[in-house]
C-alpha cells in the first residue's frame, strides 16, 4: 500500500509539474507575440516619425531664407547648442538672433538630398545632406552641407536638442598649366633625411611617388598651387625663392602646413 501510494504521489506530482510548464510556455509564447507584434508596431510607426523628422527638417531649411524665427523658435529646443560648418557654437537665443531674410541680389533655397533617421526611445539621431542654390547678384552658387540633428520627444513634440553642421567640401576646377611650367615642379623632395619623394609630370598632371605607398597624382588649381582628386582639403602649394625658382613645397591641410624640401641639383 505503502508503494501504490508513493507512486500515486509521484504521478500527481509529474502531472502538477506538466501543468505548470505548459503554464510557462503558454504564458511566453503569448509574451513573445506581444514582443513581436510591439516590434511590428514599432516598424510601422517609423515611417510616419520619419516623414515628420524630414518635414521638420525642411520647414527649417526653409525658414533660413526668409529668416522665419518664428519656425525655428518651435522646433528648437529651449538647452538647444548649433555648431556650424564655422565651427560657432551657438544657443538657442544666439542661433534665433542670426536668423535673417537673404539681402537685396540674393535668392536661395536648401533642398534635402539625403536624410537617414536612428531612434532609440525618446531620441532620434537624424543626419541630411543638403543641396543649397543661392542667386547671387546673377551668378548661381552651389553649395552641398552635412548636418547631423539631435532630436528628443517632448509633450509639445520632437525638437531639436543638438545641432553640427558641416561644408561638404568638393575638388576646385583644374587648370591646364604649359608643359614648361609643370614639368619644372618636377624633382625630388625631402621630409627628413630618410624620408623622400620623385614628383615628375606626365600630361597634364603631376605624379608623386614615395617608397612604398602608391603613386598618387596631381592636378593644378593655380600656378604652384596642386590638389589631390578625392581629397579637397589639402593643397600642395610650391614655394620659390628669390630668384623665382622652385626651393620646397608645402601640404597644406587647414592653413597648417607640412614643408619637404627640394633637393639641390635636382632637376626640374
């Protein structure tokens, strides 16, 4: 008796123990539904947060122009710090100060070209390049501009919390300079002692080479002033002496230069 009953109290126990697992599974089969259909709804919302991030973001744009503070003082929020592509920081009352309508001979307009969103929660991280076409006294302009915005959800809605700005910089248009003059930055240049450069020209450009590394050429905006296709924001610009001839040149990457010497006796 002693046994049928153990045993009668063991096969409860399984069946007690079966019931509760089949509680669990059921319990998060129906969790991992909402957590699936909350990620669903959360799909299905992001197109719409989107559509209203970019809709704001050229509501500002817009505003530049005409100087419309009124756009910018909604969607600014009040802690809001701007850097442009100057590299100003500004508040809020500084950035709303600077708003003013184009002058007399100027018409412009800022269209977005790209726009990528990221949202986590209550912040969104939305980065735009921007095409500008300013009128300027009969001659167009083209400019292009990166900007990445903070957003956050506030009860009065999104508003920009952050704002960097940056000028989206492009090759200047080469000029054709005459074979006598572009083959005379022709020569070898040293950094250091042991580190040197052979530039000579072929065409209408210049070719350096570097132990090493790959050939790299170069185009000439001015006369003694080259630039690399691809990477605007250096300049090689050529340095002569007193008698007009070629003595070193400099890479010069935002007004700070890096000097190589030419080296004596060699040919140009």
């Amino acid at each position: 008796m002693q046994e049928l009953t153990l045993s009668g109290m063991s096969k409860l126990r399984v069946g007690r123990l079966f019931i509760l697992l089949g509680i669990a599974i059921l319990i998060g089969v129906r969790g991992a539904a909402a957590d699936v259909r909350a990620d669903i709804a959360m799909h299905e919302e992001s197109p719409a947060l989107v559509a209203e991030l970019r809709r704001n973001t050229q509501l500002l744009l817009d505003a530049i122009a005409l100087g419309n503070v009124a756009v910018w003082d909604k969607l600014l929020d009040p802690s809001a710090l701007q850097i442009d592509e100057n590299d100003v920081v500004r508040s809020k009352p500084e950035i709303l100060r600077e708003l003013k309508p184009l002058g007399p001979g100027l018409v412009g307009h800022i269209d977005i070209a790209d726009f990528r969103v990221a949202v986590s929660g209550d912040v969104a991280v939305v980065t735009h390049e921007d095409a500008e076409t300013l009128e300027y006294h009969g001659q167009t302009i083209r400019s292009r501009f990166r900007t990445t915005d903070t957003w956050h959800r506030t009860p009065h809605g999104w508003r920009v919390l952050g704002s960097q700005v940056l000028a989206v910089l492009q090759d200047p248009p080469a000029v054709a300079l005459d074979q006598t003059t572009l083959c005379s930055y022709a020569g070898r240049y040293t950094l250091t002692p042991t580190i040197a450069i052979a530039i000579r020209c072929s065409g209408d450009q210049l070719l350096v080479e570097r132990e090493g590394l790959p050939e790299r050429k170069f185009l000439a905006e001015l006369k003694d002033v080259f630039f690399e296709p691809g990477r605007p924001r250096v300049r090689r610009i050529f340095i002569r002496d007193g008698q007009g001839r070629i003595s070193a040149f400099v890479d010069r990457r935002e007004g700070r230069d890096v000097r190589w010497m030419r080296e004596s006796g060699s040919a140009g």
